[in-house]
C-alpha cells in the first residue's frame, strides 16, 4: 500500500500504494519553557493557524493494534530491509521503488524526512505492529488541507494496518484545525482505493497524475476528502 508522495514516506518517491500507495509547521514560540508546556493543545494550535502554520503533529499516535512513530536514524537498515525486500511489490505503483531500494535510498529518506519535519512540510512515520516495522505513513501539508499516504510491505497488506494508519493520520489532522484531509491513489490502484472508501472520504474527482508513472499505474490520480467534523 503506498502514496506516490511518500518515498517510503512521503516525498517524490510516489503515490499510494496497497499494493497500498495513497497519494506538513511547527509552532515556534518565544515563552519560558514552563508556560509553553501548560498551554493546552487547542490554544496552539489556534495560534499556529494565526500565523499560517500548523502544530506539527505528535511524534507518536496509536489505537493498540498499530503505531505510527517518527522515523529516527537508527531505524536506517530495517527500513532499507523492509522497503528493499518489497521492492517488486511496491515499485508497480510507486515510482521510488520500481528500480530498487536499499540502504542509500532510506539515508536519502532519512535525512529529507528529518529536514522536512523541521520545515513543517511532510511528517513521515513509521507503521508498526507491536515493535515490527510493516510500513509506513505520512502527512504532507498544504494551505487549506493536508494530505495523507501510505505504504505497506508485502508480507503485512490485507491485516487493516493501513485503514487504522490513516484513521490515526486524519483523526490528528483535525485535532491540529485542518479543515479537511485528502488520499490520493492512482485511478488502477483499487486497494489504495479502498482506505479512504471505508473511512468515510468522498471521491471528489480524477486528474493527470505528474510523471514520472510507476509501470502499473494509469498515470490517472483519483482524489478522495474528509471535512473536519
């Protein structure tokens, strides 16, 4: 399961892929420490939007069968092992995989992730069930909604990891005052498909995908909306 923007994660490696492929600012704040940390989330969150931005996300979310963590350096060679064993599997739809993955392409994540978390334009996660890397999972911000994508490896699709991911995702979308959530998949892409359908996301529409296409897609990106409640 995959987005075309996450590069495991989010970025130009691609679209969502479930095969799954489907297909973000943090507030600085110059009070003393102690009076930030009492500052309740909603009061934040309204300020960040004040001045354009959006609260970064928490680092970690979970509903006890999957959590989405920050990816961290350390987790370089099992992300390498994960994507890189499931390159076949994820590069039909996912462009960033089609020729490979290993372990120059997840530093190359790595470090993009680190800086674009920083910059408040994607947060990337990893997925995990108990402490096993399965895939993973992100947010990509925009000026009036955020996007979300995903992927999974090919020994963990068909369990509802990527339904509950991005349930996680977009409950935390809201929270943080986006008014809505986008998933986009290629038009071929049925799996990916279905994770916005089962969560209540209206399909609002088809357009011309941005090339480079990976070999299974139509090259037709289908985009899905949530309205914040």
């Amino acid at each position: 399961e995959i987005d075309r923007r996450l590069r495991p994660i989010i970025d130009e490696h691609g679209r969502n892929a479930v095969a799954v492929y489907s297909g973000n600012p943090t507030v600085h704040n110059a009070a003393p420490r102690n009076l930030v940390r009492r500052r309740k989330p909603e009061a934040l969150a309204a300020e960040a939007r004040h001045h354009g931005r959006m609260e970064a996300p928490a680092e970690t979310l979970t509903d006890d069968v999957v959590t989405l963590r920050r990816w961290k350096p350390e987790q370089l060679e099992t992300l390498a092992a994960v994507a890189g064993g499931s390159a076949e599997h994820l590069g039909a739809w996912m462009i960033w995989a089609t020729y490979g993955y290993g372990r120059r392409e997840a530093a190359d994540f790595l470090e993009r992730s680190a800086k674009n978390w920083a910059d408040g334009k994607t947060y990337d996660f990893a997925i995990l069930a108990g402490e096993e890397l399965v895939g993973g999972a992100g947010m990509i911000t925009h000026p009036d909604r955020i996007e979300i994508g995903y992927w999974l490896g090919r020994h963990h699709t068909g369990r509802g990891y990527v339904t509950r991911a991005a349930k996680l995702l977009a409950d935390e979308a809201f929270r943080l005052g986006a008014p809505e959530v986008e998933i986009r998949h290629d038009e071929k892409n049925l799996a990916s498909g279905a994770v916005p359908a089962r969560l209540g996301f209206t399909m609002i529409g088809e357009e011309p995908a941005e090339p480079p296409h990976a070999p299974a897609c139509a090259g037709v990106d289908r985009f899905w909306r949530l309205k914040r409640p």
